[in-house]
C-alpha cells in the first residue's frame, strides 16, 4: 500500500523569522501524525535554517529547483551537490512556473530529474497542463507528453526513485481545485501510462496532487485511489492550515 506524502511548497515566500515560527509549529504539530510522509520545499537561501530546525524531527526539507549540471559557468543557477550539503531529501522538478516563466523545456526537465536522482535527491516531477489545453480537450496528452520526456529517456525504473505530481496549471493560486473525480481520472491516466513499461513501478509510484490543494477539498482529494499526497502552495505557508491537510493524509 502507497504511502501518503505531503510536501509544501513555499514558492518564494518567508523570512528568518517567519520561517522559524512556522517550521516550529509544524514539528510540533506533526509529532502525532505518523501515517504519512510529511517535507517542506524552502527557497534556497533558507535551506540552512530548514536543516537546523528540521533534522532529527521526521519532516524531510528540499528545494525548489536546481541546474541539471552538476557543476560549471551557470551564474546563479544552484548545482545538485549544493543542495545535498543541506541534507535536501527532495527536490520540485518541471513545476508549471518554471516551465512558462523560465522557459524549461521537457528536455531540460528530464535533465534535471535523472541528476537529482544520480546524486541521491527524490526529485518531484511536476505535470499539468493550461487552461486552454484543458478546454480544448489536450490535458492527457499534454501531461503524456512532459512524463514520456523523463520515460523515454530514461525508462520507467527511473520512476521508482521519484515522486510525481499532477498539477493543473488552471487551478494553481485559483482557489479553485480541479474536483476529487477528475483529480483521480488525470492520476489514474498517468499511472496506466506508466503501467505499459512497468506495472510493478505503476503500482509503487507515489502521485501527488496540486493546485489549490485546501483544507476544503483536501480530505476528498486525498480519498481519491490514485491520489498518494499532496503538493500544497498557498496553505503551506499557514501552519493551521497544511498541518490540516497533513491530518487528513494521516
């Protein structure tokens, strides 16, 4: 049985100060809650601060995004074994900001998510589709075409070492999430396509959902039988709120 993971991502949000009452409030929060997996994904300046309040505690930090280099001439890009100086479990992959805003192309995304797995991180690859792509009836074959960049590549056992995340571009900082059933019709598509290469590796994969992920949809979410975790934005920044969401996955 897959374990559930909830993983936050702060975008880039916090301060020294904040950071430090949130982070406390969620180890103390989460103490009790030991049926699921629980990681928060910090800008990469705080990921010292992560570490030092995080180690030893069961919540697992990680980063947002990475060079798929593992070292050279890339001002201010962040190599993988910088992350790994910070104890990073996890590492966001592909998330829709950085494909639009960042111009990361599927290939690059696959790049980066066959370094992180080299040099020991879990990368979470990141899928999900527009508004317009959606509408016109392309969201499968979007999200088809940004997992078979890493499958193709790469094979389906490279899989088994990382996360995957369903993410609805349309939904994302919307407040309006896409609902339990669709959710689970788009993460049943994913896990069938990965079943054609490797059923044993369909069947372990980790699929988190995103995209408004709230305290008000996500117990239905997360009830969902293809649904293993969330990947939370907005509510990861309030401790009452992701410690909420991080219930109903325990």
């Amino acid at each position: 049985m897959r374990r559930k993971l909830v993983v936050g991502n702060w975008k880039m949000h916090g301060d020294l100060k904040a950071n430090k009452a949130l982070l406390d409030a969620l180890v103390a929060g989460l103490r009790s809650y030991r049926n699921a997996d629980y990681a928060v994904c910090v800008p990469a300046p705080y990921l010292f601060q992560a570490q030092a309040i995080l180690q030893g505690t069961g919540i697992a930090w990680g980063a947002q995004n990475m060079n798929q280099f593992e070292a050279g001439a890339f001002t201010g890009s962040i190599a993988p074994h910088m992350l790994m100086d910070f104890g990073c479990s996890y590492v966001i992959i592909g998330h829709s900001e950085r494909r639009e805003f960042c111009h990361e192309s599927d290939h690059v995304v696959a790049a980066k998510f066959h370094t992180a797995i080299k040099v020991g991180m879990k990368p979470i690859l990141c899928l999900g589709e527009t508004r317009e792509a959606s509408e016109a009836g392309q969201a499968e074959e979007v999200v088809a075409r940004q997992l078979d960049a890493v499958l193709s590549r790469f094979g389906a056992q490279e899989l088994r070492r990382g996360v995957l995340a369903y993410e609805p571009i349309w939904a994302i900082g919307t407040g309006r999430g896409a609902a339990p059933e669709r959710a689970q019709a788009m993460h049943e598509f994913i896990r069938k396509r990965v079943a054609r290469l490797d059923e044993t590796v369909a069947e372990e994969l980790l699929i988190l959902h995103g995209g408004s992920v709230r305290v008000t949809n996500a117990a239905q979410l997360l009830s969902m039988p293809d649904v293993d975790g969330a990947l939370v934005g907005h509510s990861s920044l309030v401790a009452r709120e992701f410690l909420a969401i991080c219930q109903a996955a325990n």
